[in-house]
C-alpha cells in the first residue's frame, strides 16, 4: 500500500525550525567562554566541528540517497540530543575535562549536521506533486524560512533572558532564585527539548520513492564520485558554491562569536535575544526579497548584490560603534538568508532526484570546509594580537578581515563573469 507523503512537507517545516532555531544561539560563545575556554578555543572547537561535517557530509548525503532520507533525519535528531547533554554536564573551569566535554558536543553536532544536511530538503522536495514541482519548492522554501524566522524570534528572546539569572529571577519567588551557573544551563535544556520534538517528527515522516531508494551501499560511493564530478563541471552549480561558500564562511564565522562581539560594543547581555529575534524579524521579510530578485535578476547579479551587502557590513563592523554597532552585525547576518535562498533554489533546479541529496551535501562539504578553514585562519589572527586591552584582539581581527574579504570576492566575481557568460539564459525562472 502506498503511504501518504502529502504531510512530510509540513513536518519538513516544523523539523526545519525546532532544529535550527536554537535557543543558545544569541549566547553561544560566551556560553563555551563562561564554562571557562577562551575565545580562540571556541574558534577551534568550531574548527572540528567543521571537519566533521567536512568527513561525514557527502557519505551521509550518498546515504540517504540509497539507504532513506528519513532514516538519517532520525539519526540527526539522536545525535542532536547527546550534543545537548554533554554541553548540559560538561564541568565549568574543569581544564582538559571540559575541553573533553566540548570537543565530543562539537563532533556530534557536526555529525548531526552531516546527517540533515540536504536530507531534509531532498526528503521535502521529492514529496511534492510533481507537476509545477520547482514551482511548489520555491513556495514551500519561502515558507520554511518565515516560519524558521518566527522561531528564532522565540528562541533568541527566550534563550538570551534564561541565560540572564537577573532575569530570570525577575519571574521567580525569592525561594527559587538561582545563580548564574544554573541560568547558564537554561538555554541548553530548552534546545535538548527542541531536540526531543525533532526525534518525534522525523519518526512520523514517510520516505517518498525516488530512482537511487534501495541501491546496494557500493552505489552511494559511486554516487558520491559522479556527483561531485557534476557539481565541478556544471558551470552554475560551481559558480553558486564557489562564490556561495566565501560569503557564508565569513558571515557564518561572524555569527557564531556575535555575543563575544555584542560584549565589546558594550551591549547587556539580556538584550542578545532581543536582537537575535530581530534578526528572525527581518528574516521573516527575506525570502519574499530573495524570491523576487532571483525571478528577476539573473545569478550573478544576486551574488553581487549579496557581496555588496556584506562588504558594507563587515566595513561597519571595524569602529565597533558601542550600541549602534548591532546594525551591521544584523545587516551582515541578514545575508546569509538571501544567499541561503539563492544557493537552495540553483541547485534543486540543476539536480536530478537520484541525487538531489548528495549534491547538497557536496555543497555542504565545501561550505563547511571553507567555514572551518576560515576559523583557523580567524583564530589564529586572535592569538597573533594581544589579548589585552579587553577586546583588543577581536578588533584588530575585525579590522585585517575587511579588505581581505574584498580582495577574495572580488576575484571570484570576476571569474565568474567569464566561467558564465559561454552558458546563455541565466535570468529569472530560465536559470
């Protein structure tokens, strides 16, 4: 009997939001600082977390090409859960133990990032109609980017006033006060929660047919060969990656040592969330702008566009402005949505389903690779300037960063100018 696949699409949604909007996303680095590392051990943390999505993202995306979608979202969601207990027990100012602790959060999230990545998508889009299918897809995306906004307006308020004990005991009976140390873990429970949902949704998804379902394992290596050699000589999938990963890596980099950076502009710390749910406000807006300019510009407008807006923020960014410094932060992580939207569509309307998810995971291996490359590079800049005084380091990372950026970008634009003008009818749905 055929199973009902209708319903993946919205549990597709709710999967995409619980999974992403993350409630210590607003307090994320200052989260692993207070436990008692430095920023440059965060960075490196972030380094390995990179690796392992760089070791596991293409064999998980071959996988779930052959072996189930559904069955590596189920995977994604277990791990997703024993990265959020060891970040929930892991021992403040515990030396080598908490570097441990850390260490073994990171290369689950990664493994668990490995294992979504493309999954979902792959799983959602091949559970549409298929008739008008890119169509429904460029409906169904816009949809899951308002409702991800929506949720990480939640989750950042949420999470950056748990992990403010004055806050929190603002609602609490002076019995139940608590201290930092216990506010600290707030944020991290609320996601182990988050994660719990994504286990129970993923459980009720059905895996819809496609031509590599059921395929021998040896088929997920050949897979992955042929598909990588597609993804490098198909001019627009490489354009969109190559380009796509040097604007992700810097503004993602950026995104995740954002609470070190609202600490120098001298923001307080219960106001994170706030714009944390300002930026899902203004996501809640995007994927209508991006839908638009893709329909009417062609791709390497877009990418240009996306390139100005983020060299303009990262210029912003240099004064570290106290306050009013939080609105090239918001402009440059705004990015990534249009840039997230304008990668997703290229792609799903160049592959074929058999491997819809393995090209996605070879576009998350490379964005990955080259986020993690660009963290060394980072943390190494941090440790190359003097901590002191407060902030110092950061700022002066900041300020090399900028027109190293433009030079790389700028290059890259130039390239592919000439790599896509041989292919004609690059514009709108044409593309």
């Amino acid at each position: 009997m055929t199973q009902d696949i209708s319903r993946n699409a919205n549990r597709f949604v709710i999967f995409s939001v619980f999974f992403s909007a993350r409630a210590y996303y607003p307090v994320l680095a200052i989260l692993f600082i207070d436990l008692g590392l430095t920023l440059d051990q965060f960075v490196m943390l972030n380094l390995i977390w990179a690796l392992t999505i760089f070791l596991f993202e293409v064999p998980s995306g071959a996988l779930a090409d052959t072996i189930g979608r559904r069955r590596l979202l189920i995977a994604a969601s277990v791990l997703m859960i024993v990265e959020m207990l060891c970040l929930l027990f892991a021992p403040r100012d515990a030396g080598l133990l908490l570097l441990v602790f850390c260490i073994i959060n990171r290369i689950c999230s990664g493994l668990s990032e490995a294992c979504a990545s493309g999954a979902d998508e792959a799983l959602a889009y091949d559970s549409l109609p298929a008739e008008n299918r890119a169509h429904a897809w460029d409906h169904l995306l816009a949809k899951v980017m308002r409702w991800r906004s929506l949720g990480f307006v939640v989750a950042m308020i949420v999470g950056g006033l748990l992990y403010d004990a004055q806050a929190v005991n603002l609602l609490l009976p002076a019995a139940w006060h608590i201290d930092s140390t216990i506010a600290h873990r707030l944020p991290v429970i609320l996601v182990l929660l988050q994660a719990l949902v994504c286990l129970v949704i993923t459980l009720r998804m059905v895996e819809p047919h496609h031509s590599a379902a059921g395929s021998p394992l040896a088929h997920a290596f050949k897979l992955t060969v042929d598909t990588a050699r597609w993804v490098f000589t198909n001019p627009k999938t490489l354009v969109v990656i190559l380009v796509g990963v040097a604007l992700d890596s810097i503004v993602r980099n950026f995104a995740t040592i954002n609470s070190s950076y609202y600490r120098l502009i001298e923001l307080p710390e219960w106001t994170y969330g706030f714009f944390g749910a300002a930026l899902g406000v203004l996501g809640w807006f995007v994927p209508g702008i991006a839908k638009r300019l893709n329909a009417r510009f062609s791709l390497l407008t877009n990418l240009g566009l996306i390139a100005l807006l983020t060299l303009i923020g990262l210029l912003a960014l240099v004064p570290a402005w106290r306050i009013y410094g939080v609105v090239p932060a918001l402009l440059l992580m705004t990015t990534m949505g249009l840039l997230g939207f304008t990668v997703s569509r290229v792609l799903h309307q160049e592959a074929d389903s058999a491997r819809r998810a393995t090209v996605l995971s070879v576009k998350g291996l490379i964005f990955n690779l080259g986020y993690g490359l660009f963290s060394l590079g980072f943390s190494l800049l941090l440790a190359s300037f003097p901590a002191t005084p407060e902030g110092m380091a950061l700022r002066n990372a900041l300020l090399w960063q900028a027109p190293l950026f433009a030079l790389l970008i700028g290059a890259l634009l130039i390239w592919a100018f000439y790599r896509l003008r041989a292919k004609p009818g690059l514009r709108g749905d044409d593309r």
